[in-house]
C-alpha cells in the first residue's frame, strides 16, 4: 500500500498544505535556528513549535539581536520583541525558553 499512486498522492497533498518547519523528530532550540541566519537572524520571526501547535497564531518573537557562545555554539543570548497576537506586548527583551524549547521560524 505504501507503493501506491494513491497513497503518493496523499503525501503530496499533505506536503502541499503543510507549512515548512524542521523535518519529524528534529528538535531544534533557538540558536540551532537562527544560525541557519544571515547575522544570526535579526529580524527573523521565531516561535516555539508549542505556540504553533496550540494554533496561538501571529504570536512570536522578531529577533533584534543574538550572540553565541564562542565554544558552545548551541547556547547563548538572545533579544527580540514580543508579538501576542500581532500586537507588540513590551520592549526589546532576552528570550526565554531559549534552549528548553524547540524552535521555528514563523
């Protein structure tokens, strides 16, 4: 069954409608995901995959700057403004959460 037209079809249709986020099973925190960035993401939209999956929509972070450690490139600081639902909710602040959760660009 796997093998069959229809099946394939399916999957097509799944990876159509489906937003682009890290593959099954890659968890990523902050910095593994704004490195990926042009000057370590600033301005780039973040959000923990939880608020995605919850359907908390125009909830992230605009990423304003970060900085890594020298030897431990997964770990360092982070700042940005916070979004809750598409309204600024304060100032430029460090990111929480930034190595507990996983990751995505919005």
């Amino acid at each position: 069954m796997k093998g069959s037209p229809a099946f394939r079809a399916l999957i097509e249709q799944f990876a159509a409608t489906t937003p682009l986020r890290q593959p099954i099973g890659r968890k990523s925190n902050l910095y593994e995901v704004l490195k990926r960035f042009p000057e370590l993401g600033k301005g780039v939209k973040v959000a923990p995959l939880q608020w995605v999956d919850n359907g908390l929509k125009d909830c992230y972070y605009v990423v304003t700057r970060a900085e890594l450690k020298p030897r431990r490139i997964h770990h360092g600081h982070a700042w940005g403004v916070r979004f809750w639902k598409g309204r600024p909710v304060e100032k430029e602040t460090q990111i929480k959460g930034d190595l507990k959760w996983n990751w995505t660009t919005v």
